[in-house]
C-alpha cells in the first residue's frame, strides 16, 4: 500500500492514469450503492457530488496536460486509466 501512495503521488502520466480511474471507480460505486439502496439517495447524492467535483477537476488537468492524444504520455495515461477503471466497468 506504501507503494502505491508513492508512486501515485509523484506523477507522471501512470500514476495520472490511475488516480483518473480510481475516481471514476469511486463515482461508479456510488452510483451502484444508489441502485442497491434507494432508501440512502439523499445521503448518496451529497457525497456522489463531492465526488463528481474531484473527478471534474482531475479530468480537467488531464485534458491539459494529455492534449496530444498520439503522444507517449497520452497513451501510457490512457493505459494506466483503463487498467485502473476496468475492476469497475
């Protein structure tokens, strides 16, 4: 775990990736809980809000720094986001 808190926290287009994806994993949960327990919706929403704020902002970020999508870093960002994104899929 130690690891993963290191190499995510340094950069880079893998650790990008990843932190792209475990967002859109969070937001995908929340949306799964929602279905499972309707009774739970207000308390969802307010959080799945927060979460929509992160993923928002961090996408922002990556569409700036990832603009050229047939770049090297692009294609290892986007590699690292799906592997990242597909437990949640």
């Amino acid at each position: 775990m130690f690891a993963s808190v290191l190499l995510t926290s340094c950069g880079g287009p893998e650790s990008d990736g990843t932190k792209a994806g475990e967002c859109m994993c969070e937001a995908m949960d929340l949306v799964k809980e929602a279905a499972e327990n309707p009774d739970k919706a207000a308390d969802l929403q307010k959080k799945a809000e927060k979460v929509e704020e992160k993923c928002e902002k961090i996408w922002k970020e990556m569409e700036k720094k990832y603009k050229d999508e047939e770049s090297d870093d692009s294609k290892a960002f986007m590699k690292a986001f799906e592997a990242a994104s597909k437990p949640c899929m």
